[in-house]
C-alpha cells in the first residue's frame, strides 16, 4: 500500500511540474505576441503622426 500511495504522490508532483511549464509557455507566448503588437502599432503610429507634422507645418522631432 505505500507503494501505491508514494507512486500516487510521484505522480501528482511531476504533473504539477509540467504543468508549471506549460503555463510559463503559455505567458512567454503571450508576452511574445503582445511585444509584437506593439512594436508594430508604435512604428505605425510614429509615421502616422510625423505625415501629421509635416502637413501641418510643425516638422518632427528627430530621434
């Protein structure tokens, strides 16, 4: 019977581990996606808004 109840145990700890994996995983992913979006919306923005500068005659700041 101990050994059932300790390869029980062994059991729940590895699924515990792998499922801590997973999820880390999962928000590496979603920090990866997001970083993404952003950098893309930030550099449309950036033109967006020096095309608006320019047209109205103020110039943009440069970098």
């Amino acid at each position: 019977m101990e050994k059932f109840i300790a390869g029980i145990e062994r059991f729940w700890r590895e699924e515990e581990g792998s499922e801590v994996v997973e999820w880390a995983l999962v928000a590496g992913l979603i920090v990866a996606v997001g970083a993404t979006v952003m950098v893309t919306i930030g550099d449309g923005a950036r033109t967006h808004l020096t095309t608006l500068a320019n047209l109205l005659g103020g110039g943009a700041a440069t970098q």
